[in-house]
C-alpha cells in the first residue's frame, strides 16, 4: 500500500476524518467506493447524494474493512478495531464504573473534588507510557487478559440508530427471507 500523504500522530486528532486517505477510507460507508477517486473527492466535498454522515455502516466496522453494499450484514461489527480492548476503552470503562458508584446525578468531569479526567489519563498512560520492555511487556499482557475477557470469540454485536441504515439492513433482510422460503 502507498503510504498516505500525511501520516497520523496519535498524540493530535488534527488531520483524520475523511479528508485524510486512510482515516477517510474507514469512515467511508459501505455504499460509497472509496477506490474511486471521483466518489472520494465527491465525499469529502459533501455533495449532494454523498452524506457518509447518516450512515452507520461505515468501513471501520467490517471485517477486514470491506463491507459489501448488498449485504450489509456480512462481516459488520467483525473489524479488528472492535474485538480487542485499548488503552482508552478500558480507561472510558474505568471512569464509568467509579463515576456511576458516586452519587452525581449528571456527568461532571470533577465531582466532588475526585478528577475523571485525570483518572481517564492516567490509565491511558498506565497503558501506553510504561517505562521499559518489562512494563510495557506487562501492560500489553493486561490488555489482551481483558480482549480474552471481553470478546472470548472475537465477535461482537451492536445495533446502529440510523433510519437509512436500518432501512437498508431490513430490505435485504427481507429479500434473504424470501429467497430462503422459497
């Protein structure tokens, strides 16, 4: 694969979504082919008939990030960016556990006086800025004890909000039902 033109810095969000080669590529719908440089230019113009906005089946979700348009459901939610756990999504988990043990009764990054944010960041560094092979050794072993955990069989399943999405997940849905009564 060529390597994109401006590579990603995981420290900045600067420069993803769809206008970079490779983030756009993930965040591009299943019935948009990425592929074609007109599509892709048409995409990150948001032109009429090319929303990737309002569509929750987006690349990043497939397996091996190739839906096919037809056939929304095969491979969907399969992406090895879902079946195993970062540094952030336990570190997202950890803060929901302790906040929801408190007594607030709505979100608030400090409650009283305990800092989530913090809290959020030191795990993600407690992950990601281990000081040697033997920690860093340690932590990747942590974080694949939790993806052992928390998708047993590399499988996980989710359901999308979208009226478009789900409209077009239930007419093929349909159509296979008709077929496989026949």
């Amino acid at each position: 694969r060529p390597r994109p033109e401006i590579l990603l810095d995981p420290s900045c969000r600067k420069n993803r979504g769809i206008q970079h080669d490779v983030t756009g590529r993930l965040l591009c719908p299943a019935e948009f082919d990425w592929s074609d440089l007109v599509i892709r230019a048409k995409l990150r113009a948001g032109e009429e008939n090319f929303d990737w906005l309002s569509s929750y089946h987006s690349r990043c979700f497939y397996e091996k990030y190739s839906p096919i348009a037809d056939q929304l459901e095969l491979g969907y939610l399969k992406s090895v960016l879902l079946i195993k756990v970062t540094s952030r999504s336990i570190a997202y988990a950890a803060v929901q556990l302790h906040f929801n043990l408190q007594t607030a009764a709505s979100w608030a990054q400090i409650y009283g006086g305990f800092d989530y944010r913090g809290l959020y960041n030191y795990i993600v560094d407690f992950f990601d800025d281990a000081p040697g092979p033997l920690a860093k050794k340690r932590s990747k072993d942590l974080l694949d004890w939790w993806s052992g955990k928390i998708f047993p069989d590399a499988a996980v399943r989710r359901q999308s909000n979208t009226s478009a999405s789900r409209k077009a997940l239930r007419q093929q849905r349909a159509a296979l039902e008709g077929e496989e009564a026949a």
